[in-house]
C-alpha cells in the first residue's frame, strides 16, 4: 500500500512544476540541519507557484505570500493529511529525485571514509611512500591543494602517486640531471618540471623527507624560487643546470681515470695558481682531488662567503681553499666528497648564525671527523662581536643543532644576534700562516 502511495505521490507531484523547486530547497534544508526542520523562502516564487502550494497547505495564497516562507514541519503535517499520510516527507524526496538522501554530517563521513580508503590503497601498493601518504591525509594547509587535485582528478592523482613512488626509490647516489632523471623514470624528460603537477607534488615529497631527517614536523614549505628549488634537488643528487652549478676552489689538484686533469694541472703550474669555477659537469669525471701542499694533513680550508675567499686567497696565495657560495651545491659537496675519499681534513668556516651552524652540522654528519670547525666556537662568536637580531623563526632553528655543537647554540639562544665571518679574519689569516704569503 506504502509502494503505491508513494508511486502516486511521485506522479503527483512532478505533475507542477513548483514542487521541483521547493523540493530542491527542502533537500539542501534538510542536508544542512539533518533533520526535517526549518524554513524555507519562497518569496521570489511567482503567483501562479504560489496559488498552487497555498492550495496544498490549505491556506490562502494571500497568507502564503505574507509569510514569504514554508515551515518543513507544516509541509509535512499537511502531507499526512493528504491520501499520502502514510509517506514522511524525507521519504517522499528520496522518491522524488531517485536517490538516499544523506545529510551532510553523513555526506563529509562518507567523503572521509572514500579518502581513507584511497589513502590506504595507495600506502598498499607504494609502501616506500608511506610517509609522504600519512602526512597529505592529515590534511594540513599545504596539502589543500593536494587534496583538491586528488578530488578533481582522482584518477590522474593515482597515477602521480606511482610516479613519484618510482621516483623516490629511484635516486640515485650519483649525480644526474633532472631531464635525464624525469626520462628514466617516467619516460618523459619534462615531468618534474617544477611548473607542473607532478613536478609541484615531487618537490613536497622531497621537502617532507628532508623535514623529517632533521626531525621538524612543522608544515612543510615548497620552495618557490629558482634557487631554493635547485638547493632542494641537489639535495638528492638531482641538478637542474651543471654549468651554473658550480663551486670555486683554488691550489687543488685533481685527477680522472686517465690520470691528472689538464686543466687543474694548467691552474696549478702558474706561478700564483689559478682560481677555478667548477661546474657540476666537470667534477662528474674526476675520480680524486687533493690539496697541491700536503702541510699540516693535507688540509683544505672551506669558506661559504666569497669576500672572505678573495681576502684570504690576497693573503696566502697558495693556501688550500674553496668558496661554497652559501649554502652547498651539489658541485659543492661532490668535491668534497672527493677530496674525503682521498683522506684529505676539511676545516669549515661560516657565519655565527643559525643557518651557519646547520650547514656546519650537515657536513659533519656528511663526513663524519673528517670535518672539522674552523673558528666555529663559542669565544669566536663573541669575538665576532654581534649584532644583527635573530627572528624567532630563525632562532627556532638551533633546536635541530646536535652535539657539539650545544654549547654555541646555548650562547646564540641568550645573544639572540648573529655574527660574521668578517669580523674575526685575524683569526682565519692566522691559521693559514703556515702558507707562502702573497
């Protein structure tokens, strides 16, 4: 009887067109509040509409267009007392417009549940990428867009997961490009272009991975600029450009499989050696680099400024030294990953703040006690006589500062200012005495 009822109801309704309408606006009411309850406007509604729901409420359409509203409730009273009282009014819309109405607490449960099981398929089948996986669930601010891109092109997203999944497993300890990198995995060249999704999605997987290895768990940041996103990917051993890439060193010799490379040995033969600009692309051949003098344990001097290169180099023309130019690129650490390899000690000298001091602890976990701080302490930082204030943010850094370095970060932490290399260059020309001077 309900069957028919309801099969009556149907054509009942659907026979005026108004019920269209207010029937679309009883469903988002009842989707808001999740239960039969309410009103709704139907002041722009025209005459003829609303005549016709005036005469199903048993009111006048004159009362109707005062109250410029309907109650879900009285609609529903109303409808029990037509032939169709056997039918609620939440089970005359899901007749209505053929589907289970859900509200939308169920509708997000439902939405939440589909995301969980995405993600759980996914962490299933790229097990490697887990970590990545979890953090984008938790659906932090920078993962929005992430999320909105896994809304609108699910299946797509899918298949951005297995990329960056054979991407993640698939770097290498060497140096490689990131076209012939891109090529290799995903058989086209231009796929972590950092202009595109995936290349946007690559870079996050890349920046989590390197918060959790220093142990942050603050949001992570995509790098936006040229240089941050050359920093990150080299960082992996990937390199946009190995021209640019380079580091500058002076009074070092290097070899190749075929023995010693001319053009070092060129640089070295004058009578004051020549200063080098290595690009990635030259150091990728080398097998071996070692300082021309072997005083004092063979060490190389490493600075990160290229003004305290130049002063240094004026003074003592053939001291062992490299300039890094800030923070390490990729040339940077391939060189000085061959000059480990060849026993050589490694003296770092940077600035007495706290992006200095992580770089000095990034070597150090790099290369262990083959690194060694140059002037990096904390009667030195006092010396350096500082001055410039350290945000919070910056200051926020030190606590990611490892023995043993505790010492200079508890005197950072009270200063609240940072230091520079310039400031004690007496110090830096002292130690390298042991050299001819210019």
């Amino acid at each position: 009887m309900i069957k028919n009822n309801i099969e009556e109801a149907y054509v009942f309704f659907h026979r005026y067109p108004v019920y269209r309408r207010l029937f679309h606006l009883f469903k988002d009411k009842y989707q808001s509040l999740g239960k039969i309850a309410g009103t709704v406007k139907v002041n722009h509604f025209s005459a003829e509409d609303l005549e016709e729901l005036a005469s199903f409420l048993a009111i006048s359409s004159k009362e109707l267009e005062l109250k410029e509203k309907i109650s879900l409730l009285t609609f529903q009273k109303q409808l029990a007392r037509t032939r169709f009282g056997e039918i609620g009014l939440l089970e005359l819309l899901e007749a209505f417009f053929h589907e289970k109405i859900l509200t939308k607490k169920e509708l997000d449960l439902q939405k939440q549940q589909a995301i969980e099981k995405t993600f759980h398929e996914l962490r299933t089948h790229f097990s490697e990428l887990s970590f990545w996986l979890w953090y984008v669930q938790e659906k932090t601010s920078d993962t929005y867009w992430i999320h909105r891109l896994l809304n609108e092109k699910k299946g797509i997203f899918h298949i951005y997961v297995k990329q960056l999944h054979d991407a993640y497993v698939g770097l290498s300890a060497e140096p490689e490009r990131i076209a012939i990198f891109s090529q290799r995995v995903t058989g086209n060249p231009h796929a972590f272009d950092h202009n595109t999704e995936l290349g946007k999605l690559f870079l996050h997987v890349l920046a989590l991975d390197e918060k959790l290895k220093v142990g942050e768990a603050r949001e992570v940041r995509l790098p936006t600029n040229t240089e941050s996103i050359n920093q990150l990917l080299e960082t992996y051993g990937l390199f946009r450009d190995d021209i640019t890439n380079y580091v500058t060193a002076v009074n070092l010799m290097a070899e190749t499989i075929e023995g010693i490379e001319p053009v070092w040995q060129a640089a070295a033969l004058r009578n004051l050696p020549a200063v080098l600009n290595i690009p990635i692309r030259e150091l990728t051949s080398l097998e071996k680099a070692y300082p021309l003098s072997e005083l004092d344990e063979k060490k190389v001097w490493i600075v990160e400024n290229s003004g305290v290169f130049s002063t240094l180099l004026d003074q003592f023309p053939k001291a062992p030294l490299i300039c890094t130019h800030g923070h390490f690129k990729l040339a940077s650490l391939k060189l000085i990953d061959l000059l480990v390899r060849n026993g050589c000690k490694l003296m770092y000298a940077g600035d007495f703040d706290p992006e200095g001091l992580l770089m000095l602890q990034r070597l150090q976990e790099r290369y262990g006690g083959q690194v060694k701080p140059w002037r990096m302490d904390v009667n030195h930082y006092v010396e350096s006589n500082p001055r410039v204030k350290l945000s919070e943010e910056r200051l926020s850094k030190l606590k990611h500062l490892h023995e043993p370095l505790q010492a200079l970060k508890h005197e950072m932490q009270k200063r609240q200012k940072a230091g520079y290399q310039e400031a004690i260059m007496s110090a830096y020309l002292q130690d390298l005495s042991i050299y001819e001077r210019g």
